[in-house]
C-alpha cells in the first residue's frame, strides 16, 4: 500500500486491474485502517478515473455473496447518497410505491454514512428483517413484491471498511460504487447520483453492460429527482432533461423535501407519507422518482409513470406492500 499511496501522492492514477486489486487486498485484511483511511481521502481530494471506478465494481462484484432473483425482472431504486442534501428517504418510499404499481424491486441498501438517516436505518427502525438467504427473499418479493437486500450482508469484503467510513463520516467513493453493486445484478436501474460527471461515468460503465438503465442527476446537486429544478437522465437509448412540469407538478423548493433530525424522525416522515399523510409536495417527488421507476421497466412516458405511481401511493397499495414486508419479518 505505501508504494500505491506515493504514486497516489504523485497525481499519478491507478489501472483498472491496480485498482482491483487494491480493493481485494482491503477485503483480505492486509492494510491496516490508517492506510485505507488515506487510500480513501486520496478520493475525496481529486475526482477517481472510469479505470479505477470500473476496477473497484469489478473487485465488489466478484467478492459479494450474488443472489439470482433474475426470473422475477426487478428493478433497483437507488441513489449514490453524498449529495449533502439531508432529504427523507425518497427512493427508499419510492421502491414501495413501485412495488405497489406491480413491478418487482430488489432494493440495495445500507445504513447511512454521510447522511442522518440510510435506507436501512429507517427499515430496521420500522422492523424489517435483513438477511440473505435466498427463500426469505423470494418470498418477499413473490408476496410483497420487494425484497430488501442490505449491503453488509452482501458485500462481507468490506467489513475492514464500515468503521474507517463511519468515523470518517463523509462521502467516499464507496457513495459512487453502492448503486452498482446490487448483488441480484438486476436487469432494471434508477441510479440517482450527485454530480454530473459521476453520471457520465455510470452511463459510459452500464453500457457495457446488458442492464436497462435511468441515470439521475438533479441539476441543483441531488441525487435523485427532486422537483427542486431540472434533472438530467441518462438511459440506454437517449439523454434528457426533466423538469417538474414534465409531471405536471410545481417546482418545489429544498425545505419541502427536508428530512428528519434523527432516525426516528425519519422514521416517522416515512410512514406518515407512506400512509397517504404526506404533503403535496412529499407525495410528488416521491411519485416523480417511482414514475420514472416504472417508466424505465415498461418504456412509458414519464407523467404516465407518475400517475401509475400516485395510484400506488394514494390507494394504499405501497402501504400494503410495506406492512407485508413487515408481517414476513416477523
């Protein structure tokens, strides 16, 4: 690690292949936290290359424990988190209001690093069971149409990596690798990401790839639409431009999608908006995010994809989706 650290120093950039291997080397507990910690901040300093991100998928990818739920074509809601943003957990809602609209999702998740409040500390919070063991997961999504695959059950290479992240507490290009390392290597893709450049670099890696994807990047600086201003997607056929009107909807401002303080409050948000209790402004971006979901797996408009997913959320069907998850955690 010294010699990569030094050349690192040097503005000098690693191979796909050096790149790999440094992460496998992580997972084989032959660095220790202060190297990793600095590995880490190089990252933070300067922008990574498409061969180190590529590298770094590749090692995640050959050394998680891979499910194949490939028969029910499922699609992923998922954002790169690190966007500084402090939202309620908007493409979490958003896979129950896709679930609820009929199509099948396979949600990668994780506790919460520079954020207040993951994925997974809102469901755990609000009692959904994680696990990986492939009937569990089956029959959430045969009877709840969502499975919850929560990524350090997953991915165990990177346990040498959770408390370095967590005492560093800001993003790492672990936020830029979380989207795509889904390991049931869903055939369907809503990434949202924080920055423009990180969604070329996702397009140029997905099309090599035979996955059907929807990059989002809202032009304002979140990583998922936030009706706040105009969102650039990126998909296997076209780029475009989305703006609320393309919806139907008023653009919002940022406190009307703020999130809690703690994860309770979180916790709480979630539910209430879940329950048909959500604001205006909450059910829409909510809708916009899970419209698009729906748009990517069945190649309808964006404001059809909108309307299938206020259904969805205001007839109680993402709710009776959520509780069902929850009745099998039990």
């Amino acid at each position: 690690m010294k010699a990569i650290l030094n050349r690192l120093i040097q503005h000098e950039t690693l191979s796909k292949q050096e790149a790999k291997n440094v992460l496998i080397n992580i997972s084989n507990g032959l660095y220790n936290p202060a190297q990793i910690a600095s590995f880490l901040t190089v990252y933070m300093m300067r922008n990574i290359t498409i061969e180190e991100l590529s590298g770094f998928r590749e090692a995640l990818l050959e050394l998680c424990i891979s499910i194949d739920l490939s028969h029910y074509n499922t699609i992923d809601l998922c954002g790169t988190g690190g966007d500084g943003k402090d939202t309620f957990n908007i493409s979490t809602l958003a896979s129950f209001v896709t679930a609820g609209a009929g199509i099948h999702v396979a949600k990668h998740g994780n506790y919460g690093v520079s954020s207040i409040s993951g994925s997974s500390n809102v469901l755990e919070t609000l009692g959904i069971k994680f696990s990986n063991d492939k009937d569990f997961l089956e029959k959430c999504i045969d009877q709840a149409g969502i499975c919850v695959l929560h990524a350090p059950l997953f991915h165990p290479a990177m346990k040498n990596v959770a408390p370095i992240r967590k005492e560093l507490a800001v993003k790492t290009f672990f936020n830029m690798l979380g989207p795509m390392v889904n390991p049931s290597f869903p055939k369907n893709q809503l990434v949202g990401v924080f920055n423009l450049e990180l969604a070329r670099m996702y397009a140029y890696l997905y099309q090599n790839t035979d996955a059907n994807f929807t990059i989002l990047h809202s032009l304002d600086g979140y990583d998922e639409i936030s009706l706040t201003g105009n969102t650039k997607t990126i998909s296997n056929t076209m780029e475009s431009m989305l703006r609320p009107e393309n919806f139907g909807v008023d653009q919002l401002q940022q406190i009307d999608i703020q999130g809690g303080t703690t994860i309770e409050e979180s916790a709480s948000i979630f539910m209430n908006i879940l329950s048909g209790k959500g604001s205006d402004a909450q059910n829409n971006v909510v809708c916009a995010n899970a419209g698009m979901a729906i748009a990517t797996v069945t190649k309808c408009s964006p404001i059809e994809g909108f309307a299938i997913a206020k259904e969805s959320l205001l007839y109680g069907n993402a709710l009776e989706k959520f509780k069902k998850l929850q009745q099998l955690s039990q």
